[in-house]
C-alpha cells in the first residue's frame, strides 16, 4: 500500500533522541557499558572515557550515536553550477502522470522538505467559446477530453456574455504586448492553468500555484529556488504569466543585473530570490521576426524545456509539429537560468555562460555514451538538469547517483512516490538546505575547457563495510497494518557504488533507471515491532572504484508474507556521513515521515 507525501509538520524535538529503550536494545547497550562489548577508538574518543555509567546510555539516547553525520556547514560562495541542488519533476502532481489531481499542496510540500528546484506546466486557461481566439483554443486542445470541475476558479461562469480580445493593435501595456482578455460582466478572467498536458489531470490554476511558491518558498531554507517553467500558453496568457509573477513574487524576483555577466551567481548571494528557468529568446531576433511576421500573428503554442520524452508516446507526434515561441517579455525573467533545446554539447548554446539544458534520462544516457568526458567537463562550469522519461506513469523515478556522478546539478524526481530514487534523494540531501557543494574534482575551473573526465577527477577508493544488525525497537508498520503481532520484519542492506560503465563511457546497465542496490545483504525473518537480530552481520569487502560523496547505504524494512513484501521503514545514509561504532539508523515509515522506530547497529567502515 502507497501513500502519497504529505506536507511535514514540524517535530515537537530532534527524531534523533530516544526517550525510551526497548528491553532488547537496553539489555545491548548494558553488554557495551560493561566491557563485555568493546567499542572503536574513535566512539571512545567522543565519550572520552570508557563507558562504565549512566553518561553511556544518555550519549547512546542522543543525538551523538545517530549513524548518519550531521550536514557540515556549505560554503555557498562558489558558483551555482558547483552544486547538487535538491529539484522536483511535475511538482504539480500528487500521483500519477496520466489521472492524479494537481494541487498547490504539492509545492508547498516539496519546499518544506528543502526542494529548491520545482517545475511548473503552464497552459493556456480555458476561453470563451464565443471568442474567435477561444474557438482556435478549444480546438487545439481537443485530443485532451474536456471533464466535469476543470475549470479554473479564475474562469467566468459559461452563462456571461464575453467580449472579444482586443488586437494587436489596441492599447498597449507596459510589456508592448496585447492587453489580456477580460469578461464584461465581471473584473475576472481566464488566466493560466498548470495540468499535464495530454492527460486526464486536473488542474490547478497557476495564480494560486505561485502565491503556494511564495508562502513556502523560504520558510525552513533561504537559499534560492530555481522555478522551471514549461510553457505551451500562447501569448496573451504568457503575458498574464509574466504580470502574475512580477506581482506574487514582488521582491523575490533577480533583479536585472546592470551588465552581463560571465559567471554564474553563488547560493549565498541570491538568498531569498526565486530563479525562473524559462526559454530564452535573443531580444534582437525577436524584434526582427516580430516585423517580419506583422502584428497580427500570433506565435504558436509553445514549450520553454519540454523534450518528447515528457509526452505519451501517441501525442509526440502531435507536440513535434509546433514551434516554440516565447514572448521577450516572458523570457527575460530567466536572468541566469536560460533554457535552451539540446543539440550537442559543442554547439554555440553551450558556451553561453547562463544556459540551462534539460534532458531526459534517455537522452542523457546517450550523451554519455557519445561524449562522456565532454558531460562531465560541460557540467563542471554549466547547468543541466536531468528529468524522468514520460514513459514513467506511476511517477517512479530514474537512479540520481548515476546523473550526479555526471555533475548534473538539477535531478529532477517526481515526489511523489517513495521508490529507491527518492530514498537516494533523501540520503543525498538531509538535514542540508537544499543545496550541496559538489566534491573538489567536480567543480567548476579556470579553464573551461579541461577534458578531465568522471575517471581521473577524483581519487577512487576500495571500500569495506561490515555491520552487525543486533536489535530494532518501535518499527512502524506497513502503512494501513494495525497488527503488531502479524507482523514479520526483516532487513534489506543495499550498497549503492558506481559502476565501472559509468567512468568509461560504456553503456551503464539499466541505463541510469532506479534499482536496488549493486551490493544486497537479507536478514532472516523476525516477528513483532521489537526484534532482536541476534548481531547478523552484513560484510561488504574489498568494493573498488568508490566515491564516498556519491555512495549511499539503503535500509529497508519489509514484511514477509505471500506475494509483495510491503515496506515498513527505511533509511538511506550517503556513505561519507556514515560513523564507525555503536550507532542507531533512525527510521522513516513507508510515507517517508519521521518516526520513533531505531535499528541498533556495530559498523565497521575503512577505505584505501
């Protein structure tokens, strides 16, 4: 049983102390504080003397024997393409790709949980059916079936008598672009709506989308939030666009910079600014196709970082057939996010110091296997974002390490399922603010044009890992189970490492999807939320060619039975946080909500 991620509340304290021991765990720890189990030197240096009293069992109940590392503190000088940035895909969406319902609770979730790059699909609001423009309107969206409650709540009541548009050549307003439509007997119009286009979504209005952006946005990260617009409005709705952004987001929006420039900004000096990746179009060549097309022309739907791989394999034709146009005045909000369409890595596009190119995972495989060295130099200097194939209906992700090994900085994921991407995702980016600084070979440098490669930029290692699973206390359930005594744990170790394919440019196997682990460790089948494992230990020896930084360790706690094993708990350490010793592995439930379940461990770590 799934559940879909709801928006957090805050916890009454820290999830990482315990205020009660199980007689499993307790009866552990007493072996410990005896001297019959000895700890390592490094977990005797943090007590400071050996742990023969009651200060043992409140270190052990403290935040101090969590597995994981605290985040250290960023340096968020450097540029933003030096940086892992946690992002969302769809961030509309609070199920599926082709039915669920889009809701403003969903960006309000993902920024609550440190998202800092959420994505917004914008169409056209539904218009006046006795309006020429509306009647082109209706047309073009005939493939999607029109259902009862779709319209917007910005949307005139069909019984209103409606003016026409006013032309091209009617009053202008500040952006010398036509005045958007309004109904005669109301001050209320038709604006934008945000839906998966070519689906059976609903929607949301785009108004109330940005007013969600702006309530969340900054509340528990004042780092800046990067708003990647996918636009297939025509011009008189990106005109309301640009008048609703510049209005909800008043103070918020980069300013224009007095000159351009050729650098990216730091984190630390865009605070409390929203970013709007959008489409960029050259002002002069817009000026100039403008006469050329005359006045009354308008520009074609359009799309300002879709990919063919975001759409249903039987609409891909019919997006292939319209060009995108995106109005200068639209545009010229992407101050250092400039999307533009991927043709290859040594095209012009990809020297421009602000440019953004989005691929799909296929796409990205596929550059990898052409141009691996050239990725990953490109990525050190450039922003890219990576984002699910479309084919992805049950909105399940592809594997994140994999396209941050590239130095992608922007991996998209859909939020809304708890698969093994999002579980990476949340070893990745917790307890950080959203953004991450890349490790030194990774980053940007003086010379562009360096071909190191993911190989040579940073040193490789040889890992051993073993751990012994001695006891669990207060494992949530599988969601909807209400039985304690039906219920029958057992542990799932996964190691995530790279893959010798992805340093060499060779096809990566599974071609960057999400999977389990390369390296899997079972434990027998236990009964009861208070299992003693009895120290089974996992061994994990001699593993080559591993980074640290973008290694992860997975636990999984599943319940046997007959068919699918539901998942009771999780939790997912980047494996440079991991800590040697006598350690708790805090619990999250199958929602991905904190929890007061705990996995006692013995973890022995070394890399050479």
């Amino acid at each position: 049983m799934s559940a879909p991620i709801t928006v957090p509340k805050a916890s009454p304290s820290d999830p990482t102390t315990l205020h009660n021991l199980s007689p499993t765990v307790l009866s552990y720890l007493e072996t410990i504080s005896s001297g019959k189990r000895s700890l390592p030197t490094a977990q005797l240096e943090e007590l400071s003397k050996p742990p023969h009293d009651n200060r043992f069992l409140k270190y052990m109940t403290s935040p101090a024997s969590n597995a994981s590392d605290p985040t250290p503190p960023i340096d968020l000088s450097y540029p933003l393409s030096n940086y892992f940035i946690n992002s969302s895909h769809n961030t509309y969406l609070t199920g599926n790709q082709l039915y669920s319902v889009s809701s403003t609770d969903a960006y309000k979730n993902v920024l609550l949980r440190g998202c800092r790059c959420i994505e917004i699909d914008v169409w056209d609001g539904e218009s006046p059916r006795s309006t020429p423009d509306g009647a082109d309107e209706n047309k073009k969206h005939s493939w999607r079936p029109h259902l009862p409650g779709r319209h917007s709540s910005h949307e005139s009541s069909k019984h209103h008598k409606h003016e026409e548009a006013p032309t091209a050549s009617a009053t202008k307003n500040e952006l010398s672009l036509p005045t958007p439509w309004t109904s005669a007997s109301t001050e209320m119009r038709v604006e934008p709506r945000v839906l998966h286009g070519y689906t059976l979504t609903k929607e949301v209005p785009f108004r109330d989308v940005c007013v969600a952006i702006r309530d969340a946005a900054f509340v528990n990260s004042d780092l800046p939030v990067v708003v990647s617009l996918e636009v297939h409005a025509g011009v008189s709705q990106q005109e309301i666009m640009v008048e609703i952004m510049k209005s909800v987001w008043k103070g918020f929006l980069v300013p224009v910079p007095n000159s351009e420039s050729t650098v990216l900004p730091s984190p630390a000096s865009l605070r409390h600014k929203i970013l709007v990746k959008v489409k960029y179009v050259d002002p002069k060549k817009a000026a100039d196709q403008a006469k050329a097309k005359g006045k009354n022309k308008s520009p074609s739907p359009s799309s300002s970082s879709a990919s063919e791989d975001e759409a249903p394999p039987e609409v891909k034709k019919k997006k292939s057939k319209s060009k995108s146009s995106i109005i200068p005045a639209l545009s010229n909000l992407g101050i250092y996010t400039r999307a533009f369409h991927f043709s290859s890595l040594s095209s012009p596009e990809a020297e421009q110091p602000h440019h953004v190119f989005s691929l799909s995972e296929k796409k990205l495989m596929e550059v990898h296997s052409s141009s691996g060295s050239t990725l990953f130099s490109h990525n050190r200097n450039f922003l890219m974002r990576a984002f699910p194939s479309g084919m992805r209906v049950r909105s399940d992700n592809l594997d994140p390490a994999v396209f941050w090994r590239k130095g992608v900085q922007f991996v998209a994921l859909n939020w809304q399922h708890w698969d093994a991407g999002m579980m990476l995702n949340e070893g990745m980016f917790a307890g950080s603010a959203g953004y991450l600084l890349k490790p030194i070979g990774y980053r940007g440098t003086d010379h562009p044009s360096s071909k190191e490669s993911q190989a040579d930029a940073i040193a490789h290692k040889m890992l051993s890992l073993s751990m012994d699973i001695l006891a669990a206390q207060d494992i949530p359930l599988p969601l909807g189970d209400t039985r304690p005594n039906a219920f029958h744990p057992y542990v799932k170790v996964e190691l995530h490492v790279e893959k010798p394919a992805e340093r060499t440019g060779a096809p990566i196997e599974g071609g960057g999807k999400s999977k389990e682990g390369e390296y899997k460790w079972k434990s027998r089948t236990m009964k009861g939320t208070e299992v003693d494992f009895g120290g089974q230990k996992v061994d994990f020896r001699n593993i080559p060619g591993v980074v640290e930084e973008l290694s992860f360790i997975r636990f999984k706690i599943q319940d046997d039975e007959i068919g699918k094993d539901d998942l009771a708990a999780w939790a997912c350490i980047r494996l440079d946080r991991l800590r040697a010793g006598y350690r708790f592995v805090h619990l999250l439930d199958a929602a991905g909500a904190e929890s007061k379940g705990a996995l006692l461990l013995r973890i022995e770590k070394s890399l050479i």
